[in-house]
C-alpha cells in the first residue's frame, strides 16, 4: 500500500484500503465535451458496505463509445432512475461522475459473505452504467459482477476485453440465439467488425465454428482477416448491400453501425427460417432523455414492436435491439477460451492515468482498430 499511498497522496496512513479516505480518480462534474473531465484525489473511496461487494483496486481500464456518450449526459435518465429510484437526493446527486466501463485488477476487500473471491486475487469486470466507473484507483462491485483474470493475459490486455464480451454476448446468445453448441457453419454477418465489440465477436464466433462475414474499411481487412474473419466487405468502396446481396444469405446479423443498416440489412437474413437481426445501435437512452422516462420508453417500446411485427410477418425475421449485460459467469467463460488462445486481446493504444483526456480524444477520432486501454496503476 506505501506504492499507493505515495501515489496519492491519501491522507489516512494506514494498512488497509477500506480505512483510506480518498483515492485519485477521473470524474466529470457537469455533462460536456473534452474540457468537462477533471482529475482529483479527493473522491471518498468506495468501501465494502455490503456482504457481497468486492472492492478492486485497479490496474487497468479502456474506454468505449458509451464512455464518449455518457460524458455529454447520453442515458443520464434512464441511469438517474437505477442509481437513485425513489429521487430521495437532489438532481444531478450523479456527480462527481466516474467514467470507465471495464477494469482488470487487484481484490483489496471482500463482504461477508463473498466465498469465490479473497484479497489478492487478480479479476477482472464490466460495470453497469448506473454505478462509478473504472477511471479511479478502486471499484467496489458484487461478486456476481467480478470474474477471475485470464492468466494469460497482463491487465493491460486484460481491461480491453470485459465490456465488449458482456456486450457481444449479451447481442449474439440472448438476443440471436447462438451458442457454443449451435453455432457450427451458422452464416453470421458482422457491421462495423474493427471496433471493439466486432474485433471481440470475430474471435468468439469462430471459437464456436460459425461462418464470419464482416463489414469494415479497407485499411482493417489485415486485422479482421488475422483474427479469423471469412469474409471481408469493405463498406467504403462502392454498395455494400448490393456486395452482400450477392452472397449467401445469413442466420444472424450484428450490426455495430446503426445508421440506414436496418434498411438493407432484412433482406440478407434467410427468410422464414428463425434468422435474426440483432443491433447494438438503438433509440431507447435517446428516446427516454429527449422525451422523458415514460414517452421516451413507450415510443421506444412502441418502435421496436412495429419493426419485429413487419419483420416477422413480412418474411420470417426476428429484429431485436441488444444491450451490454454486465455479468462476472459471463466472463468466467470468456477467460477459458482466451487462456486456450481461441480469443486474444486487440488493443489499439495505451494511455497513462496522467493522459486520461488525450486517450478520451483518441476515441472521439473514431476509426477504432480494437480497444484503447488506461493504465491506472
Ligand atoms: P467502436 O468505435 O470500437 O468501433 C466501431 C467500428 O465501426 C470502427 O472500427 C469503425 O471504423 C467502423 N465503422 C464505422 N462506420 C462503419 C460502417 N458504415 N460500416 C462498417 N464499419 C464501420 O465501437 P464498438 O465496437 O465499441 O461499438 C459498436 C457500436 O455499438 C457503437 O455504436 C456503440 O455505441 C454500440 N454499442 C452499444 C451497446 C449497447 O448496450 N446497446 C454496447 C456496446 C456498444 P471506420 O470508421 O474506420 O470504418
């Protein structure tokens, strides 16, 4: 602990973190752009309260898309609700609002009544988004949130993947219906595959024998095809739906675009035969902070019928919205298949805590190749 304490700053000088005051963190303290994120080591340290917590000092964390979002206020409705149901605290009790959706690191503290996780251990974690984030030096999360660290692998390369495999997942088993078991020579068409959910998937499905069509840019064809893809679109040279059009059709769309995807996208799927289009890129957060909790929910509720009932009806496709799931048993199996090397890490750039606003820059560039990761200790 003398390393950490040194590091900073803390005011209490002591042996264990849970009696430490204050920790360094990244936070925001109003919705904006880049000048809203300000660094301190004033922000009281989220100990163990309840008999399941795990408190993790971290190693590591990497930044994603909804990171970019939430810190112009995307979801903050919707996630004002989870953290706070009754509205017993003032508006805006959100801040200071820690960033940072993943981590890998360090069990400091256990609850009670924690039995897989002890002081030591090295793990890794997806965060919802209602709760503080990874860009500080602790995270206090259940135990059901927390999976054991693939060995294999330094928390550096570690924090790039726990987001967009609860992510992944959660689209390409709950929403399409894949599986280990199910998946071999199933026909998958993956959109925007160079990011950081497509770069993770790729992997994943071949890991489960499935046939890999991806969409990128011609500049990512060398990474995807390297981490297994079968086929490469490049979407920047000429129709892309018109060179899907000519291929076979295909049982599960992911789309990681958005956009006029949904438009061409059904008529790839093949019809009447339980095939699904699965996007990551839905207007629910949208709807409930441009309208409100209750409008924005129905409206959205209300699209998302209209478009799987004329789906389902006209041709026999299923169209789903999918959401990141944090979920540790998850991870739990993510970190066999990457200690077998079925799924390696692609990390695109690597800042230190210091730089935290120049790595939130590098992500607002777009043109992910992967994952860009923070090393917090
Ligand atoms: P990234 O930013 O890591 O990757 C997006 C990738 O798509 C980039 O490599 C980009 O490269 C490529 N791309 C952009 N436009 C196109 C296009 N028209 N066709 C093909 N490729 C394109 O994002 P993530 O992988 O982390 O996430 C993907 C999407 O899913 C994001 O919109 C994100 O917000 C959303 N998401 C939603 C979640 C949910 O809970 N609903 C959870 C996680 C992610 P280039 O521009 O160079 O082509």
């Amino acid at each position: 602990w003398s390393k950490t304490l040194a590091r900073t700053g803390c005011r209490n000088v002591c042996s264990s973190p849970s009696r430490l005051q204050s920790m360094s963190a990244w936070v925001i303290d109003q919705y904006g752009s880049s000048g809203v994120l300000r660094h301190t080591e004033e922000i009281p340290i989220p100990t163990v309260n309840f008999a399941h917590d795990v408190m993790i000092n971290v190693s590591a964390a990497s930044l994603n898309p909804l990171d970019l979002n939430m810190r112009g206020g995307y979801g903050a409705t919707l996630l004002n609700l989870r953290r706070d149901p009754l509205s017993l605290v003032n508006s805006f009790s959100e801040f200071p609002l820690i960033l940072g959706r993943d981590l890998s690191g360090v069990v400091v503290d256990c609850g009670s009544g924690v039995t897989h996780f002890a002081p030591g251990d090295e793990v890794w974690a997806a965060i919802p988004p209602w709760k503080q984030g990874s860009l500080a030096e602790y995270v206090t999360l259940t135990e059901y949130e927390v999976s054991y660290k693939p060995e294999s692998l330094s928390h550096i390369e570690a924090a790039s993947i726990p987001y967009v495999a609860n992510t992944a997942l959660s689209a390409l088993v709950n929403a399409g219906g894949l599986c280990r078991e199910n998946s071999f020579n199933k026909r998958v068409l993956i959109t925007g595959a160079s990011g950081g959910v497509g770069t993770f998937s790729i992997q994943l499905l071949k890991a489960w024998g499935a046939h890999v069509t991806v969409t990128c840019s011609q500049n990512a064809e060398g990474l995807v095809r390297g981490l297994g893809a079968d086929e490469v679109v490049d979407y920047t040279a000429g129709d892309v739906a018109e060179k899907l059009d000519m291929m076979e059709r295909f049982d599960v769309i992911l789309d990681n675009v958005g956009e006029d995807t949904e438009e061409w996208a059904m008529r790839l799927l093949k019809p009447w035969s339980g095939a699904k289009y699965v996007t990551l890129v839905s207007p629910l957060l949208l709807n409930t902070d441009s309208m409100g909790l209750l409008d924005g929910s129905l409206h959205a509720g209300l699209t998302l019928h209209n478009k799987a009932f004329q789906n389902i009806t006209s041709s026999g496709v299923f169209y789903r919205w999918a959401f990141y799931a944090p979920d540790g048993p998850t991870l739990d199996e993510v970190s066999r298949l990457v200690d077998a090397g079925k799924i390696l890490p692609v990390v695109e750039a690597q800042f230190p805590f210091s730089q935290v606003p120049q790595a939130f820059q590098k992500l607002e560039q777009g043109h992910a190749r992967g994952k860009t990761v923070v090393e917090v200790a």
